[in-house]
C-alpha cells in the first residue's frame, strides 16, 4: 500500500516537473510553424495565391512554393507591389552579349534604345514553354510584316548562356522562321544574369524561368510585362498601344 502511494507521488511530481516544458515546447512548435508558413503563387500572377500547390486559374502554370517570412498577412500584398514597381520602373543595362551571328551587341543602346521592343526569356533545349513562347513570338512578329526590325523589335533572352551559344539559339530562332527585327541573345552568364535580374527575370533553375514578355516603348518609357503565352492578337495589341505610347502599366487586376 506505502509503495503504491509513494508510486504515484513519484509519478504526479514528474508530471509537475516535465508538463510546463513540454507546454512551452509545444507553443514553440506552433510559433515556428507559424513562422515557415508557405503558400503557393503563380510566377506570371503574383496576385493569385494559394494555401495549397496547383496550378494557376488564369495562365495554368504550376504555382510555386513561397515561404513567408512573417506569418503577417500584409506580406504577400508587399510582395505584388513590388512586382507592379518593377514593371513600371524597368531599367534596363547595356550588358555586352551576343547575338544569333555571334556579333557583340551591347543590349540596350543597340536593341533597345530608342525602340519599340517585346522581350522573352528562353533557352534552346526547354522541352515545355519556351517552344510555345518561340511559336507565339513567330505568329507575332508575322502580323507586323515588314513593320518587324523597322517599327517594332522583337528579342529572345537565352536563360541558359552556358548552353545555348549563338548557333545554337540561330537554329532554335530558324525553327520559328524568325525574321528581320528579331534578335537572340547569349553571352557570358555574368552578363547575363545582370541582365535577367535587372528586367526581374532571374530564376534560380533555368526551368523555373519567367514566361513573361516584356513590352515597352523606350522613347516614352513605357513599360508592361504580359504573359508570353496569351494569344498572339493580345499582344499584337500591346505592341500596338507601346508604339502609340499608350500603354497602361501591368494591370492591377486581382490586387486589392
Ligand atoms: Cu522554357
């Protein structure tokens, strides 16, 4: 009987002892978890959020994993800002790259100074976007005819310069039957990346690259980023309203 009750004193004095460490263990457990919070956003949409992956309503990408920094909720709207920031605040380098001919060209002051441009992001050996991304820019630069390398300059921007060398992106544009006015560009992946950054396209894997196009009209400094996939009359469209220098900056849609 002495031995069962000392027992159970034993007992209810280790339960004393270890319960509010492992409470505070817990509560811990909860904050860190807090903390790591992740959701899910769509590289084209950053407005489209999501507590779990999937693939995004409007352009069907696979949303991408985002982990929070502070389980605030203002940190993903922080986010979008910065993102319509940068489309209308874009400035671009003159990095010195190469061209589809292997000629040194300085990006800016000679593809896009001045001009009416739409820039892509690919490289030759994508298997997934980038060949839709070639064929819409095909079926683009088709509707301006001549008015393609005249009125409106078109650029692909290798993601993979390590790879894709100037023959290599010269065949990958001759599959598109690529045209006057639109130019491939690689070179030295420092330059590059420099470049992929500065027009918020850099992509820790050349996979995860951005399917967006850049549009603008560097002469009135107008700016918008579209998805690389939407029909080739939309952006005819805004190619249009850049060379009218009426383009509105990347929509606020789904902003709140
Ligand atoms: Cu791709």
């Amino acid at each position: 009987m002495r031995h069962k009750a000392f027992v159970i004193l034993i007992a209810f004095c280790a339960l004393v002892a270890v319960a509010p460490r492992a409470l505070a263990q817990a509560a811990g457990g909860r904050a860190r978890a807090q903390r790591q919070e992740v959701w899910y956003s769509c590289p084209m949409h950053p407005e489209v959020k999501s507590k779990k992956p999937g693939s995004c309503p409007k352009c069907k990408m696979d949303l991408r994993a985002v982990a929070a920094a502070t389980p605030k909720e203002n940190a993903p709207p922080l986010k979008e800002e910065r993102a319509e920031a940068d489309a209308q605040r874009v400035s671009i380098p003159d990095v010195e790259l190469l061209d589809q001919d292997g000629r040194t060209v300085h990006f800016y002051s000679d593809l896009v100074k001045g001009r009416t441009v739409a820039i892509q992001f690919i490289f030759t050996t994508c298997t997934t976007i980038c060949p839709p991304l070639g064929a819409t820019f095909a079926r683009v630069q088709k509707d301006f005819g001549e008015r393609s390398g005249r009125d409106v300059h078109f650029i692909s921007v290798s993601v993979d310069p390590l790879t894709d060398t100037p023959e290599r992106l010269k065949a990958w544009g001759e599959k598109f039957h690529a045209g006057a006015g639109w130019t491939f560009v690689t070179g030295a992946k420092p330059q590059v990346d420099a470049l992929l950054r500065a027009l918020g396209a850099s992509s820790a894997r050349r996979e995860d690259h951005s399917p967006s196009v850049l549009i603008g009209n560097d002469a009135k400094g107008q700016w918008t980023r579209a998805y690389g996939l939407s029909m080739p009359s939309q952006l005819v469209k805004l190619i249009d309203d850049a060379l009218e220098g009426r383009l509105e900056p990347t929509s606020k849609e789904g902003s709140q």
